[in-house]
C-alpha cells in the first residue's frame, strides 16, 4: 500500500516536470501565443533586419498585434522583404511606420508599428512604406571607433 503512494507521488512529479518542460521549450521557441483568430498579411521592405527571426512579434504600444511569417531577398533592390500576418482584430492607418527593434541591449529583435493619422486602414496585401531597419551593434561601435580615431589624427595637426 505505501509502495502505491511513493508510486503516485512519483509519476505526478515527473508528470509536472514533463510539463513544464514542454512549457519551457514553446516560450524559447516562441511559439506559446497560437492564435485561431482571423489574419491578414502585409508586408514591408527593411535595408538591414540585423538579427530578425520568423515568428518574431509585431508589438504597437508594447501589445503583440501579429508574427513575422516570412523573410526573403528582393533580387532586384537587394533589400529584404518581411511577411507579417496581423491579427484581424487591429486595424492600422495605411502611413503606419514599421521600425526593427530590440528588447534590452542584446534582446530578441521585432518589428514596432508606429500608427500613422491616415483615414484608411492596411489591407490584405498592403505594403507599408515607412521602415526603418535594425540597428547593429557592430556598425555603431565601428562608427565609433573611427570617429575616435579620426579625433586624435585631426588633433595631431
């Protein structure tokens, strides 16, 4: 009879343990947020997406409104082209602006929507037209450094 109870202790701790594993494993994959709900897709041209992932959220005003679907090459402009399927529920004006951001400084990349005063709305298929793409890190501290080392020259003068 104890040997039951031992037994069933058990099995319910590796159970909670097996769920919360998988729990773990969808919030790192970022795949615990399905929706069911209706979407539309639309899409956006970035000159540099820096570390952008599919699946990425697409957050305006901190709320995730929608995925990124897709990532491609523009073979002809040789920028790279975003696919986002946007909950049906949000409407934004069509001079909505769509930044790369990061959360912290070595953060997980999205995409920022920034709504715009126009009367109509995105549709399925829209293109939004004002993006501004990621901020590398790396650029930024070789921007630095040849600022800084193009000072000392000037100052040797």
């Amino acid at each position: 009879m104890k040997n039951k109870a031992v037994d069933f202790w058990v099995g319910l701790f590796v159970l909670i343990g097996a769920l919360a594993l998988v729990f773990l494993a969808l919030k790192a994959g970022n795949l615990s947020s399905f929706s069911t709900g209706e979407k539309y897709r639309i899409t956006a041209e970035f000159d540099n997406i820096g570390g952008l992932k599919v699946r990425a959220p697409i957050k305006s005003a901190g709320v995730v409104v929608g995925r990124v679907v897709g990532i491609t090459l523009d073979s002809e402009t040789f920028r790279a082209v975003v696919a986002m399927d946007l909950e049906e529920g949000f409407k934004f004006p069509k001079d909505t602006s769509a930044k790369i951001l990061t959360s912290g400084l070595l953060g997980e990349q999205y995409i920022g929507f920034e709504p715009g005063g126009d009367l109509e709305n995105l549709s399925a298929g829209a293109k939004v037209t004002r993006t501004q793409s990621a901020v590398v890190l790396e650029n930024l501290i070789s921007q630095f450094l040849y600022n800084q080392a193009s000072s000392k020259d000037s100052s040797k003068e």
